[in-house]
C-alpha cells in the first residue's frame, strides 16, 4: 500500500517506521593487507573514549590511595635506586642530583610498563565483549594506552615539585625535546601492546613472559644510568631500543644536557615501524579473537 505524500511532511518523527531508509553496514573480515581504519575508528569514537574511562575508573577501584599510586610508584623506586645505585654503585648521572636524575627516568617508564602491561592483556579481560558484539578491536588494546597519560600527567607534576625543591628549571629545548619523547614513547607502547594482545589471546603464556619482558627492556634502558655510560662502539645498537632516546632526550630537555637528537630520530623511526607492525599484525589476527578467546 502506498503512503500518502501529506504524511512525509514535517519533522522526522511524523514519518512511519517503516517507510523510513534502512542503513545497511556490512562487516567483512580484514583483507589480506588491512589497514589502520580511521574511520571506522572515529565512527566509534565514544565507545573508544568509554573504554579508556572505565579503565581509569577501574584501577583504583577500591583503593585506599587512588590516583596517589601514579605519584607513590615512582617516588618510591626513586628513593631505592638512588641508594643501591647511585650512593652505593655511583653511577654518574651527568652532573644532575641522582634522585631527580632516576625520578626523571622512573616517571617515562611506569607509564610504559602500566600501559603495556594493560594492553597485553586488554582483550582477554574484554572477552565477554569481542565474542558477543562487533566494534573495532583495536580499541581495547589501545584505550590502556590513553588511560595511562592520567597517571602520567600526574607524575609530570610531581617531577616539577622535585625539580623546584633542588633548583633545576627546564631547558629552552624542552619545547622540542618533550614532545618528541614522548611521540616516541607513545607508538612505541602501542605497537608492542597491539602484538602482546594479539598474541596472548591465542597464546596464554604470553601474560607469563611479559612481566619478565618489561624487567628486561627497563635495564636496557637509560633509567638508571646515563646514555655516556654505553661504550660508544654499542651506541648505535642500544639506540634501536626506542626507549633509549625517549627517555634520554626528555631528561635531557627538562634537566638541561645534551639531547641526543640522532638517537632520538633513530628511536622515532624504530617506534614508528612497531607501530605500523603491530597495527597491522593486530588487524591480521583480527578474524580469529572471537573463536579462540
């Protein structure tokens, strides 16, 4: 039976159910070369921003210390190193007091290790979710990762405390140095975490081997001692770890010091290529989350 035109007239809500357009998506599997998707991703973009919500809202649930955690964590570490490494081994440090020169360090990589541990293991604890309804996957391992800058941004003032009690102001190149760093750092854990996930929903013991991972990457990586403590004839091999020109330029540019700018470069390259791989390798495995988690 046909509608009658007078009915069409006005607001959305005078048309009839069913003489409105139906929109079809189809979802079809990743191809043989997936890609990153953005527009999937920004199509998807609120239950993207709910995800790194809830994670927030879920690590310090029923905590008596709260966000004091991302302020206690480093600190803490701070004050061991400096006594094991820096009074007992003495490490240089590069001209800079040795718990702001570790606190520096320590506050780059616990978000690192808080973030790449949560996103190893992000789609193993959403498996109630990726079996039952579709959204782009990629956004749970990556929520971890926005999540984490919380934690960050509040260990970052901390830092500035510390550096104000001993009298260290910022390098003018801070401006350049700190945002690099931590572009660095970012595609860095991302890539890597969208591997781990990938890999320990197919592969349980890799929730296993990642602690031990990150144990391993933390002394490879300029935290307690300095990038002039590698023998220059190691120094190209060391700056593959992106970490190293991460942490060494963003020390270099809050603390003052030479910024290691070819290191830095060679990390973003590295950490841009994890990234690429790790999106895609993520993308690759995709099909197969839903029938083995």
């Amino acid at each position: 039976m046909a509608v009658p035109a007078q009915v069409f007239s006005g607001d959305r809500g005078s048309v009839p159910p069913e003489a409105r357009p139906v929109r079809l998506i189809k979802i079809l599997p990743p191809g043989r070369w997936p890609t990153l998707d953005l527009r999937e991703l920004w199509s998807f973009r609120g239950l993207f921003f709910f995800f790194v919500w809830r994670d927030i809202k879920v690590r310090y649930a029923q905590t008596v210390l709260g966000a004091g955690w991302a302020i206690l964590q480093p600190v803490l570490a701070t004050g061991v190193f400096s006594l094991i490494f820096g009074r007992f081994a003495q490490i240089p440090s590069d001209g800079v007091p040795y718990p702001l020169f570790s606190l520096a360090g320590l506050v780059l990589w616990t978000y690192f290790a808080t973030a790449l541990t949560g996103a190893s293991g992000s789609l193993i604890n959403s498996t109630h979710l990726i079996t039952k309804v579709y959204f782009p996957r990629l956004v749970v391992p990556l929520a971890p990762v926005l999540a984490g800058l919380v934690d960050l941004s509040i260990a970052l003032l901390v830092l500035l405390a510390v550096m104000l009690g001993f009298g260290v102001a910022p390098s003018p190149i801070a401006v350049v140095a700190l945002p690099l760093a931590m572009l660095i750092l970012l595609l860095t854990v991302a890539g890597v975490g969208c591997v781990l996930s990938a890999l320990s929903i197919q592969y349980r013991d890799v929730k296993h081997a990642t602690p031990f991972l990150v144990q391993l990457w933390m002394y490879a990586s300029p935290i307690v001692y300095p990038l002039s403590l590698v023998p220059a004839k190691y120094r190209l091999v060391f700056a593959l770890n992106p970490l190293a020109g991460a942490i060494a330029g963003f020390r270099a540019g809050l603390l003052g010091g030479h910024v290691p700018w070819s290191t830095m470069a060679l990390g973003l390259g590295v950490a841009t290529l994890l990234f690429v791989m790790g999106v895609f390798y993520f993308r690759r495995t995709e099909r197969l989350f839903a029938d083995v988690a």
